[in-house]
C-alpha cells in the first residue's frame, strides 16, 4: 500500500455518509499519534477555564488518579465509536457518561467549548505536526463525529461543521480564558501525568516541552511562564522532523489498526471499569458484550 492511498480512498468518500468510516481510518491508520496529542492538548486547553478547573480542582481526581481520568477520557471516545456510535455499545457508554456528568452542574457552553477543543484540537495540531495536513473530508468528520457525540450527551446549540466549531472555541477563549490558582493546580497535575510517561532524568524537560508547545494566551491563562524562544524552535522542529520522517515510512497495513493501551488497565477493561469510583455501578442497559479489545484478543 501506497503512502498516500488511503487518502485517495478517503477523498472519494462523503462525510456526511461515512464519517465514522474516516475517523477509523484517521485515529487507527493515518494519525493515531499525532490524534492522541492533539486530544492531550485539547485537556490543557480546558484548564484555562476558571470554571471548568475549579470543578475538576474540587473533585480531585486528577491529583488522586490523574492517569486513570486521563485514561477514562480517551476511553470513553474509544468505546462510543468502537463498534459505531449508534450500535447498542455506543449508546451504552454514553448513558455511562451522561450518570457521571448529571452529578454535576455543568453550563452548556461548558459541554460545548470542551466538545470543541476534541474537534479542533487533533486537526491543528495535525495540520502542523503530522506527516500531512488533513484533508477536508477528515476535517468535516471530526466535526460530524464530534455533533454526533453531542447529540448523545444532550449537548445543543452545536455547529454544524469544522468553521464553526474553530469559530466557537476562539470566541469563547477570548472570553473565558483567565488566570486562576485552580487552573494551574490541574494543569499541573496533569503535566505530572505525562511526565511520568518518560524515565525520571527526563521528565523535566518533558514538560518544559510541553509548555513550548503551547500557544502564549493558554500559558497565561494557566499561570505558566513561556519557555524561552529556543526551546520552543527546537521542540517545534523535532516535530516537524518526526512529521518528514514518518512520511517517508509505509503506510501502516489493514491488519495493524492502532490498539490504545492504557496504562491504567494493563489486563483490559470493561465499560463499567471506567469513571470515578462512586460511578462504578452497571449501566442502565447492560451490554451484551463488555469485554475489551484486549480481553477479546
């Protein structure tokens, strides 16, 4: 298979109709690193939103079980769309996070901006740190899978396409972007999360380029000095020296569809397993099948 195959493929097809047939084929084969930063990204993003951290502050999930939250977060994505948004999986996990979200009382715009940041987040981090920009066919089927989401969390007022959600994300960070002692205590909670990725020497330099990575509005919004100018062009050129090297690279094959592991569930999971612990009861319509990739694998 050709480098470029799979985006002739994806240029014949219609957003509108197969949507969900390209988002697999741009998690799982095209960019499901490049996707998983963007999302990670999309977390700290949500951060500068006073109202948002102090929320996340108060539970304290991120300084008690950060990589299990973080974990969860991709999770949930996983299994609503594993086997199809509306298959009875799909609509099971999202009752699941529907429970843990009703606890809370949480804005709409809320809802609205963090759905934004998973749609905008992977295709500008993409379109600069991927081996290619993204096509307009994946780009409108991030936005779709993105309102289909919504729609099974009760989200309204969505977009209804990319522009409007890029539009949406821009004004409300001019608006609601300002410094806050919370921001700073999740985000940082968090950056400890993704240091520990890497062995101890590293992790500093880790999160320093983390932060070089960020744009200047966020770093302030987070209480976060920006990194001096050369650290923020040598992480910007790693990246981009990764981008030319995977480029010359095979395509990755049918049968190697990219496998998430978390690290918080080394042994599989189930859709049960994820949340916090007060929300680990059965869903209301249990599924016929719970088991895992990995269990079933």
């Amino acid at each position: 298979m050709g480098r470029y195959t799979r985006l002739r493929r994806i240029r014949t097809m219609d957003p509108r109709q197969d949507h969900e047939k390209i988002f697999v084929l741009l998690t799982r084969y095209e960019f499901p690193w490049d996707y998983l930063q963007g999302v990670s990204t999309a977390f700290l993003r949500d951060y500068g939103v006073p109202r948002i951290s102090r929320l996340l502050d108060r539970t304290q999930e991120f300084e008690r079980a950060g990589q299990r939250r973080y974990d969860d977060t991709l999770l949930f994505a996983h299994e609503m769309v594993r086997d199809g948004l509306d298959s009875p999986r799909g609509r099971a996990t999202a009752r699941h996070l529907n429970r843990i979200h009703g606890r809370y009382r949480i804005p709409n715009e809320d809802y609205l901006y963090v759905l934004a940041t998973t749609v905008v987040g992977p295709k500008r981090w993409i379109d600069r740190y991927g081996w290619r920009p993204l096509s307009w066919q994946e780009t409108e089927s991030l936005a779709l899978v993105g309102r289909r989401l919504g729609t099974m969390m009760g989200i309204t007022g969505m977009p209804a396409d990319y522009a409007g959600f890029e539009r949406l994300l821009d004004s409300y960070e001019r608006e609601m972007f300002a410094p806050d002692p919370a921001n700073r205590r999740v985000a940082a909670a968090t950056l400890r999360v993704m240091a520990a990725w890497y062995p101890r020497p590293l992790r500093p330099l880790a999160v320093r380029f983390t932060l070089a990575l960020l744009d200047e509005p966020l770093l302030a919004a987070l209480g976060f000095e920006p990194q001096p100018a050369w650290l923020r062009t040598a992480a910007h050129r790693v990246l981009r020296a990764r981008a030319a090297l995977v480029r010359l690279m095979p395509a990755r094959p049918g049968w190697w569809a990219y496998r998430h592991r978390p690290r918080s569930y080394p042994f599989g999971w189930t859709l049960d397993d994820l949340g916090p612990h007060w929300a680990h009861g059965r869903p209301t319509e249990p599924l016929a099948d719970e088991t895992s990739p990995l269990e079933k694998r």
